[in-house]
C-alpha cells in the first residue's frame, strides 16, 4: 500500500497582504483588518503593510486607532513620509487644526516633491481659511480643548482650572459648563456639580448632555428609576449630532433601558458603523435582550477591530455558549467596559505569575495570546495594575512588550506619571529613541537621559507599591487619585534614581509604604507628624526619617526632569 503524502500549504505573508487589498475595494474592512493582521504578524518589519493598516482604519473613520499605528512607527529610522500624511489628515478629520498643519508642514519639508504634497496645500489653505474671528475666539478653543483633555486623563484639578478660564471669559459655552459640572462629579464636589448642571438645564432643558449628565448624577446617587426617567425625557428622533448621540446610548445603557438601546445604537451605526465602545454596546445588549446568534456576531466584530479587547474576548464567550448550549451562562451582561471581579481575579493572578518568572520566560510568555490580552487589560485597569504591567514588560523585553509600552505612551487617557514609568521601563529595555507620548492631548517627543535598570524586580517592591496606593486611598479623602498617582510616580522616581535600577532588599514594607503617604501630604503643605507614622509603621523614627531624606532626594530630581521648580 502507498503511503499518502499530505503537503502542508503556508502561504506567504504577501498572500494576505493581496487579500487585504481586494477586501478594501469591496469596502470590507473588518476582512481586510484580519488579513492584515495575519500578513503583519509574519513580516512585523514590513511598514507597507503597517502603512495599510492604519488606513484601513482611517476608512472605517477610527482615526485615532489609524494614528495609534502611524505613530508606532515614529521612531523608525526608514518611517515612510506618508505616515505624516497620514496622520495629518487624520487630525483633520478629528479638527484638530493645530496638529494637522503641523504634521502636513513637516511632511513638506521631508517630502518637498512628494506625492501629496497638493492635498498638503489644500488642507493648509484650508486650514487658514478657518482661522480664528478674534484672539479671543482662539484662546477659548484652547482654554475648552485643554479642559476636556485633561478630563479624559484624570487631571481634573486642570481640567476644572482650563474650563472655569473659559467659561469667566464666555459663560454662555453649555459645552464647556456640562464638562465642568462632570469634573466636579468626578472630584465628589456634587454640589458645584448639581451648580453647574442646572445652569445648563436651565438655559436649555433638551440639552442632550445636560439630561445625560443628570442621569450618571441621579444613578451615581442610588437614584435608578429618576435617572431613567431624565434620560426619557429625550427624544431619539431629534438628537442627531454624533457625540450628543454617543452620550445618550451611554446614558441608556447605565440605566438598562435594553429596547431604547438597540434603536439608538441602529441609528449611531448609520454614522459610525465600527465605534468599538458602540459595538460593544450592541452586543451586550442584544445578549440582553436574548438574540445570541446577532450578539456573537456583534462581539466577533469587535475582536476584528480590536483583538487585545478581554471585554470582548469575554462577551464572544458568553453568546457562544448560549448559543451551542441553548441557555444564556448569565442572565445579563453588563454595558460597562470594565472588567468582572472574576476577570480581575485572573489579571491579577497572571501578573503575580509573571513577577516569579526570568525576563526570558516573561517574553516567552507574552507570545501567548490570552497572556497579552491579560495583560493588556492590566494597562487599561487601575494605576496599581498598569504600574505592575509597565514593570513586568520593561523587565521582561521584546518586542511584545516594546509596542505595549510605546501604546502606553500614546494613549490619551493615561498621566504623565504612568507615562513617565513607562519611559524608564522602555529605557530599561534598551528600546530605540524617539519616544513620543500625547500630553494633554498633542504629541510630544519626549527626552530624558536612559537609565541602566537591570534584574528582576522584587515582588517586595511591588508589595509597597501595593500597600502605598492601599493606604492614601483610605487615608487621603478627596485626594485619592491624585495621591495613588504622586506616590506611583514617586516610588518609581526612587527605584530607577536614587537606587539606580539595582533594588536593595526591602524590610519593614509597611514603613515605605507610610513614607510614601508622608510625603505626598508633605507635596501639598500639610503637616506631617512623621513620628507618628513611623510608630503606626513599626519602625524607628530615625529609620523613617532616612526614607523620607531618600524619597525627597528622588522626588528633587523627578521635579527637574519635568522642568519644576524645587519646594
């Protein structure tokens, strides 16, 4: 008898790149994303093909994503000029004026003849044409530009500074008041909240996101069928503006009006058809609503646009089973975008798993798809979780871990601080300069001297870290987050400064950890009884006066990198 022979058939990765272009001319781009995808993966050094993705997503209308790839490509010696093209036009597209004439000036002084240097000069004549009436009228842009970014960051000391600027100069702005009552919200101050919503309401009782608004503030108060009730009072038949949109599906899921939902999501997909947060939505509520086979598409749909999302990944699960199974595993699934206690269970073990591991096992690890997706949720959680991720990834290296890292630095939601570790983990990493982040919503090139890290880091640091953020959560009311970010950034400052990347061994954690608490209320004027703090901590006060001169020391020359001046 003959034996048959079976001849394996891997085709080559421009096999997947001609796919990806037919797919594009036919307008289906959630098959030319996955082909791709699949053609990047096995020639990563190809930036034509990276070159393609981000414009496929650039034509799906996801410019942010469009220039997340574009701008991973940055510190690339041979980064083709059209990336700045592209990016340009992407901020266009997103009006963001300022850094489209920047980026379409300096792709003409690279590319004086090239190919679109014509489209450059129409968007530039453009661009002037619309141009600021008055001085005025452009420092109010800016004053509510910067106001709405640094809300999105968490900065909402700033953000509550830009926008009450804006607003003495202009108080008829309802935009601009909606976003300063949000701030006040998330400060906790509801009453300057409530303040500043009913000035909207007042002047405009159909504000779209003024009703919305007063919605996530009756929810957040306990106050579900009142919060209901403010958002019926729209009508989805005369909401038609994009982002008023948006805010009212949100507005709708919060309060789990299901039937609402779906047709407001109908309508928001005739307009943004692969918004992945909307998508989401859909599928959540289509689980909800029990039309599984319709949910699994919907999350499938998702994890084309976004592979890295554990949401989805999660949600895909659940309609899956329902579907094979005949009955839902969960009678709901929830519309918000944030991880299941279970879920946070599971990142929470992987990273303790990683901490135990070489920098050769880390990397090897991150070669594992449900570990990256772990791992990605990490970097969007807590500012514990992404500080934990951000050490693992500098210490374990590779280039997983690089594009990680570079995306940390380019999301718009992350601090400075965050941002800042970030930097040092790369340099740790030996990965190659430049390095840009976007800082208060505009992209910067950062510069900062690397810094020889080397070795593991021990589980005790991240224990104190752990405890630190533990202890001004509970300990520092009204200045939780503000104080979970100072004593991240700082502690960071002492590891990779003071103890040049080579940490000592750690004793008393409990001590670091009141030390670091110290000397954020000693940042902001207070009164500190170190003493007391050291007796709390079971230490000697001479031991917590050495950490304290330690962590002043790293926090002197955090404050000159970052161009402060000493206190």
């Amino acid at each position: 008898m003959t034996e048959k022979r079976v001849l394996s058939f891997q085709p080559e990765s421009g096999f997947y790149h001609k796919r990806a272009i037919k797919s594009i001319d036919k307008a289906d781009f959630t098959a030319a994303l996955k082909n791709l995808r699949k053609a990047v993966e096995m020639e990563p050094d190809n930036l034509t093909y990276k070159m393609d993705l981000a414009d496929t997503y650039a034509r799906m209308g996801l410019y942010e994503r469009s220039n997340l790839e574009l701008q991973l490509m940055l510190h690339r010696k041979e980064m083709p000029s059209e990336a700045l093209f592209g990016m340009a036009s992407n901020y266009m597209a997103l009006g963001d004026y300022d850094q489209a004439e920047n980026l379409y000036r300096t792709y003409e002084k690279v590319e004086p003849d090239g190919e679109f240097v014509p489209q450059a000069d129409d968007a530039l004549a453009y661009i002037a044409q619309c141009d600021y009436d008055t001085p005025l009228d452009r420092e109010l842009d800016e004053l509510s530009m910067d106001g709405k970014a640094a809300l999105d960051a968490g900065d909402i000391g700033h953000a509550i500074d830009c926008l009450q600027k804006a607003l003495e100069k202009d108080p008829t702005m309802l935009y601009v008041r909606n976003n300063l009552a949000v701030a006040y919200y998330c400060l906790g101050d509801m009453d300057k909240a409530w303040e500043q919503l009913d000035q909207v309401l007042d002047t405009d009782p159909m504000d779209v996101h003024g009703r919305c608004n007063e919605s996530m503030f009756l929810l957040a108060d306990g106050q579900k069928e009142e919060a209901a009730q403010a958002v019926r009072k729209l009508r989805l038949e005369q909401i038609e503006e994009i982002d008023e949109l948006f805010k009212y599906c949100l507005a709708l899921a919060d309060v789990d009006l299901d039937e609402e939902l779906a047709q407001a999501l109908k309508k928001m997909f005739l307009s943004c058809p692969y918004d992945i947060s909307m998508l989401f939505l859909w599928g959540a509520c289509l689980y909800n609503l029990g039309r599984y086979p319709e949910s699994v598409r919907a999350f499938e749909k998702v994890l084309l646009i976004d592979p890295d999302s554990l949401m989805a990944a999660w949600g895909f699960k659940l309609a899956s089973a329902a579907v094979r199974d005949g009955t839902p595993p969960q009678n709901r699934i929830p519309y918000t975008y944030d991880l299941t206690d279970e879920m946070n269970g599971e990142v929470e073990a992987q990273m303790e798993q990683l901490t135990r591991m070489t920098p050769e096992q880390v990397r090897e690890a991150l070669n594992d798809e449900h570990v990256r997706l772990l791992l990605h949720a990490a970097l969007m959680g807590t500012d514990q979780q992404v500080s934990q991720a951000v050490l693992l990834l500098g210490y374990g290296g590779g280039s997983v871990a690089e594009r990680l890292l570079r995306e940390v630095l380019l999301s718009p939601t992350h601090n400075m601080l965050i941002k800042q570790m970030t930097l040092e983990a790369l340099h740790t990493m030996r990965a190659s300069e430049p390095f840009y982040a976007l800082r208060d919503g505009k992209l910067v090139l950062l510069r900062t001297k690397p810094i020889d890290v080397t070795g593991a880091m021990p589980e005790s640091y991240l224990r104190v870290l752990r405890q630190a953020v533990e202890r001004v959560g509970k300990n520092c009311t009204g200045h939780e987050q503000e104080a979970a970010e100072f004593v991240i950034g700082l502690w960071m400052g002492y590891l990779l400064h003071v103890e040049e990347g080579k940490p000592s061994r750690i004793t008393k954690e409990a001590g670091w950890a009141a030390a670091l608490e110290g000397a954020f209320r000693e940042s902001r004027g207070e009164e500190v009884d170190w003493k007391a703090l050291a007796q709390e901590s079971g230490i000697a006060l001479r031991t917590m006066e050495a950490r304290r001169k330690k962590l002043r020391e790293a926090k002197k020359i955090l404050d000159e990198e970052n161009g402060q001046s000493n206190q």
